[in-house]
C-alpha cells in the first residue's frame, strides 16, 4: 500500500487555508456591502415611489389645506383660547341662553399619520417627529328654554372654526320640564403654518332656514313633557226593558289609543333608539313601545319624523303623530311616489325629527 507524500499534505492544507480566507475576505470586502446597497436601494426605490404618487395629488391636497386655513381663527394660543371664547359667549346670547360657560384645555399635539409609514433614515425621524397641528377639547353649556337650547345647538352645528361637536347633552330641569340645560363638548385643531397671518375674529354663521325651522319644530313638540290625561266621559247605563240578550263581540278600541309621540335617541349622529309613546284616551294609560313592541295588535317598527311605521295582521301601516291606531293608513299608499311621501325607512334608519 502507497503512502500519500507529506509534501503533497501540506500543500493541500495551505490551499484549503488560502480558499477560505479568501472567501472571507470576498464576503466582508464586497457581498455584503454589495447585498446591503441592494437593500437600501430597493428601500429607496419604494420612497420615491410613494413620493411620486403623492406629488401627483399635491395640487388637491393644497387646496384643500389652503381651506382648511381659513377656518383657523389664530396663530397663537392665547389668541385662539380668547376668540374661541368670545365668540361661543356670542352665540349663547344670540340664542337667549343663562349662565353660559365656556372651559377649555391646552392645546395637545397630534401625531402624524407618516408614523404607520416606517420611514427609515434621518429625513424618516424628522417627518415623523413633526407635529403639523394640535387639538383643543372644550366644553360649552347654558340654560334656557327648550327652544333657546336647541337654537343654541343649530348655531354650534354651522360653524366652520368650530371643527368637531364630540357630544351634546339636553336635560329638563324643574318639575314643569320648561327650563333645560345644554351641554356641548367640542374640538378644534390648530395649526399655525396653515392659518393666515391677518386672521381676524372668527365671524358667527347663521344657521339656515330649514335648520331654524327644524329646530322649532323640535321645541314645539316637548318630547320631555308627558301628554295630559284626558278624562273619560261618564257612561250612562239604561236598564233593558227585553230580556237580556248577550251582547256582540266588542271590537277593540282602535280608536281610543292614541299616538302622542315618536321619539328618536341619537348619539354623535348615530341613532340609538327609536319610541313610540301610545295613550289610551279613556283610561289615561299610557304605554312606550320600542321597535317590536306591540298594542292591540299594533306591532311597532319604526318611526321617521311625525310617522310611525306598524305592522297589523301582516301588512305595514303609517300612523302620524296625533292620530289613533283607527287612523291608521296602509304604508305603500303613504311612500308611493304619486303621494309625495317619499321611501319608507326601513329599521336602523334614522327617525328624522323626533329627537329626544
């Protein structure tokens, strides 16, 4: 058996040492830096492309901030803290409300959305570390009539500086349930880089016709106030001459159980509920039905405005506020087109003017 030559060994050794310090300078010295710019590139690429696509909606997005500017009423803080104040003391005089006040808090900055982005790098850090506007929380309140209140909410609703109305609270106050106080929380975000050097008082929007009609309508129905019970009036009973004869099958009375109103729950315009308020008129009982609540075979649905939706013996009928379950009109005829009366909501829409 031959011997394998040390000499041939040795230079077999040097060779494998040579290889592999070879590779690992080849892997220091340039595939992983090759591999890392490849990286950044690749990261660099995508940058510019999300870059591109919103340089393309630039001229929109400008002018939309351009309007967004025009409703800021201040640069600086103390500025925006003094108008806003002032001109919610304004509105609640406007609308004949008492003991108005006004509290708000300091102005919180907002993160930037750029933040879900994941941008890398320095130009990464200081966008995302930018704050491009804050927020001021505040509330408003004030009593009055239920009239002066709901006025009061119409002029909040309308205007433009006034950026978010977060919650409105309505609460009788009293036995009568005439006099009621209004709470309103509110938001408004400001951002100096956007707002007009010249900015001026903030003016005060009148709200619009229908809103002011709207309004007064809510008022005149008190939902806060339960209807009167009327009285029924004595039966005078005669005593048969004939023999007695049972009497028929009394029909139920349909019309003695009236519809005295239809209230809808809302909160930051989502609605929450919907009732209807029934009275049977000679006995005074009175009962709230809500969506699958029924009297007298009346199965209650919906409401939208002064109309409420029922279902009797399988088919849907309108029955208007004021009137008794006998009033009632078959649904197709009151929203069919010819009648003006528009689509008949179905549940989970909002029921219009009944607001409680």
């Amino acid at each position: 058996m031959k011997r394998t030559p040390l000499g041939l060994v040795v230079r077999l050794v040097v060779l494998g040492v040579v290889l592999g310090a070879g590779y690992w300078i080849a892997d220091v010295a340039y595939f992983k830096p090759v591999g890392e710019l490849r990286r950044q590139l690749g990261e660099m690429d995508a940058t510019f492309k999300r870059a591109t696509d919103t340089m393309e909606d630039w001229p929109s997005i400008k002018r939309e901030l351009q309007g967004f500017g025009l409703t800021q009423i201040g640069r600086e803080f103390d500025q925006v803290e003094h108008r806003l104040r002032t001109s919610l003391q304004d509105i609640g005089e406007r609308a004949g409300l008492r003991a108005v006040q006004v509290s708000n808090g300091p102005p919180r900055a907002q993160r930037t959305p750029l933040d879900a982005a994941r941008l890398r790098g320095k130009l990464g850090r200081e966008l995302m570390e930018a704050h491009d506007f804050a927020v001021v929380k505040g509330t408003f309140s004030g009593s009055g009539s239920l009239e002066q209140v709901v006025r009061a909410v119409a002029f909040l609703q309308v205007q433009p500086w006034l950026h978010r109305i977060e919650r409105v609270s309505i609460e009788p106050r009293g036995r009568e349930r005439q006099t009621f106080g209004l709470d309103v929380a509110f938001s408004v975000a400001v951002a100096p880089d956007l707002c007009p050097a010249d900015a001026a008082m903030p003016p005060i929007v009148a709200p619009g016709e229908e809103l002011v009609k709207k309004a007064a309508r809510i008022a005149e129905r008190n939902v806060f106030v339960a209807p009167p019970v009327q009285t029924p009036k004595p039966l005078v009973v005669e005593t048969p001459v004939d023999p007695i004869v049972p009497p028929p099958a009394v029909p139920p009375a349909y019309d003695r159980w009236k519809v005295t109103g239809l209230v809808e729950r809302r909160v930051d315009g989502q609605t929450l509920s919907v009732e209807a308020w029934v009275t049977q008129t000679a006995t005074g009982e009175r009962r709230i039905l809500r969506p699958g609540e029924e009297v007298l075979g009346h199965v209650f649905e919906w409401a939208e405005g002064e109309r409420g939706y029922f279902v009797f013996e399988g088919r849907r009928f309108v029955i208007r506020q004021g009137q008794t379950l006998a009033d009632r009109v078959p649904a197709d005829q009151v929203d069919s087109p010819a009648s003006g009366g528009g689509s008949a909501p179905m549940p989970g829409a909002m029921a219009g003017e009944g607001e409680g």
